[in-house]
C-alpha cells in the first residue's frame, strides 16, 4: 500500500492534466495514474489530417495558452499531442504511466485505487479516462458477413489505404465528416448518416462552444449540444461546398459484399469505417457500484456525482459538464472541482 493522497487523478490526457493544473494551483497533494506509455491522451488515436474544430489559442487548457500553428489552418492532432506533452512538463503534472487502474473501492480514508502498480489510498478520486476507450460500432444486421474490410474510426490512419477503392462512410458527426472528406480526392466514397448531418455555423468553433458552456456554468441554461453537430472545419467546409460531401440515409443491412440501402438496393463496397463514436469504460469503478441512468453515472450535470462525496467525473462530455470533452471547455469543470476537492478536505 502507497501512501495516503488527498487526490487521486484517473487518466492523463487533456482533463487529467487540466484536473491536476488546479489541484496543484491549490496545493493539493495528488498524483495522475495513465494507462497510456506516453502523453496525449485520445489525441494519439485520431488520423494525421485531423483538424481541431477551433483555433489554437481557443483549444487551450488551463493556464497556457496553445501556441499558434504556422498557417491559418486550426492545429492537427500532432500539434495537440506536443501541446500537451509539453503542458506535463510545464506543470510538473505528477504522472505516472503506464499505470492502469483496475478498481476503486471505498475505504475508511476515502478510497482505495487498485492498479498493476500497487494500490493508492486517496480522500477523493478524480475519473479523467475519455470516451475514447471504447470503440462503438452498431449492430447492423449482417455486419458479420461483409468479407471487405472494417475499420473504426480510432484506427483510421489516412486516405492512401483506402486509394481507388469503394468505401462506406457511417457515422454523422465530426469524425465521419472529416474522414469522408479526407477520402473522397482518392476513393468513392459513400457517407451513410442517421439523420441528415447539422453542421454548427460556419463561423461558430471553439469559441462559441465556450462561450455557451460557461453561460451555462453560470446557469444561464443551453448547452453545447454534443460534439455530434458538425464542425465545418477547412477540409469538411470545402468538401461540402463542393459538392462532394452527400450524407445519403442510413444503409439497412450489410451484405458479403456491400450494404442494402433504404431503398432496398444493393451497393459494393470493399471497406466500411465506422465513425460511430466509443463509449466511456468505467469499469474500472464498477466496485462502488453507482446508480446509473441511461447506461451513465448519474451525475448533477457537472462533475459531482451525487450521494458518492469524493467521486468526480471530468472531461466525459455534456453529461458531467457542457464542452467539458472539449479543450477549450474542461477547464472550468477541472477547475470547480479542485473546490469541491479543496472543499472536501477541509477538516470537519
Ligand atoms: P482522453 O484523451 O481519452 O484521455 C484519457 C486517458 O485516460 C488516456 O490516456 C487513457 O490511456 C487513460 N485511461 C483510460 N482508462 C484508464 C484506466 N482505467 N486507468 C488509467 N488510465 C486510463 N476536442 C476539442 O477540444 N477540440 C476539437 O477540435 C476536437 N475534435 C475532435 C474530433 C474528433 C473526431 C473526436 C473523436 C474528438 C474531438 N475532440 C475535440 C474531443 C477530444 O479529442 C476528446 O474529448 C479528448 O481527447 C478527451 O480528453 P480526455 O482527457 O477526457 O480523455
């Protein structure tokens, strides 16, 4: 058994490290256990032309701003992972990696974290562990008899691959937007959506999302919508406007060498990429066995999970904090709870 902290950080990417900037701003004995071997977080599972959604100095974490990318491109997933290696050292974040951990239970002290490399005792747990953990891919019927290839969008690794083939695009949101566009100057590509795609405003980025997300901090209602709306980036609003980018309906069932559309047709296709979003893996706090709605922990709609005094949950996305999974908006939530961790240890 290590020794007691009064914090614990579970994960290291971009909300563990802006959870740990507050935490040390408040001289909060703590320390960031990451299952990664090296910093960056979900940003080392993204595509190489993969464009943050805002300018730099709108995609900053606590305390630092980004610095500018060369161009007027918004910065690619390379220079996030530099920015936030970068940010560990600046901040001294006290990380350990790579330390995955496998289960919380509750304890006289608070908690208990068990990991592969020893066990913390901690006054309050801080879950930072992404939504990228969980590649989500639907229940389409016949998935399992499509004998071109698969892909989820967290192994896309860029365009060439996929060069001269016939390719299915599935997924509405940024991902699919950005990887179709990324696809169609070398492949045929067929972008199947749900709903028709809602791309935000052409003006509105990061700015905007943070400028909703904290008129809501301060309970002024609304929120950002999930990141699900479409950011119309440079390559995506090119795309668009040139009329290559045609989300067409949802394709009904896959078949050994295509899918069948709604209107019953059959296409080939030789590869599939799911843009179909993950799901957060909480298993590693199923001991505490938290009430859950929906598949999710309950929380207040911020970080705080109620009735588990002690417990936080950061950087999941809308439902523990509005653009608390964005850059730009997880500070504010990193930064409310360091107070209710601050608040937590004070004595009684
Ligand atoms: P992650 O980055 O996933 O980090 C979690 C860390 O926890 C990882 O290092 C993981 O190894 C570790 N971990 C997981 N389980 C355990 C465990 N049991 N024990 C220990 N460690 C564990 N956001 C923006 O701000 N701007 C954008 O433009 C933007 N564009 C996006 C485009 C796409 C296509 C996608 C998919 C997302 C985009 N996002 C954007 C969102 C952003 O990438 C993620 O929300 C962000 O990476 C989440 O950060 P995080 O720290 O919460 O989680």
């Amino acid at each position: 058994m290590t020794e007691h902290l009064p914090a614990v950080v579970v994960g290291g990417g971009q909300a563990g490290l802006a959870a740990s900037f507050y935490l040390r701003r408040r001289g909060i004995d703590h320390v960031v256990l990451d299952a990664a071997e090296r910093p960056g977080g979900a940003w080392r599972q993204t595509w190489p032309s993969l464009r943050l959604f805002s300018p730099a100095a709108y995609s900053s974490l606590p305390g630092w701003r980004m610095p500018a990318t060369p161009g007027a491109d918004n910065p690619d997933a390379a220079h996030v992972i530099d920015y936030l290696a970068r940010y560990e050292e600046r901040y001294a974040v006290p990380v350990r990696r790579p330390v995955r951990v496998r289960g919380v239970t509750r304890s006289g002290e608070g908690f208990e974290v068990v990991t592969g490399a020893g066990t913390w005792s901690a006054g309050t747990v801080i879950g930072a562990t992404g939504n990228g953990t969980r590649p989500f891919v639907p229940a389409v019927p016949g998935l399992s008899d499509f004998e071109g290839e698969q892909r989820h969008s967290s192994g896309y690794a860029g365009p060439e691959e996929f060069a001269g083939r016939r390719v299915l695009v599935v997924g509405g949101a940024n991902s699919g937007a950005q990887i179709a566009a990324d696809l169609l100057p070398v492949a045929e590509v067929t972008w199947a959506t749900l709903t028709p795609p809602r791309y935000l405003p052409d003006d509105v980025d990061g700015r905007e999302l943070f400028r909703v997300a904290s008129a809501r901090l301060r309970g002024e209602g609304g929120g950002v919508g999930s990141l699900g709306d479409i950011v119309a980036v440079p390559p995506v609003r090119r795309a668009r406007d040139e009329g290559g980018l045609v989300a067409t309906p949802m394709v009904r069932s896959i078949t050994r060498t295509g899918a069948v559309g709604p209107d019953g047709v059959e296409r080939g296709f030789d590869a599939i990429i799911w843009c179909t979003g993950f799901r957060p893996d909480l298993s590693w706090l199923s001991g505490l066995d938290l009430p859950r709605r929906d598949g999710r922990v309950v929380t207040d709609g911020t970080p705080v999970v109620p009735g588990v005094p002690g417990l936080f949950l950061l950087g999941y996305g809308d439902w523990c904090g509005p653009a608390s999974a964005t850059l730009i908006g997880v500070g504010q939530w990193a930064r409310l709870v360091a107070d209710r961790v601050a608040a937590a240890l004070e004595p009684a």
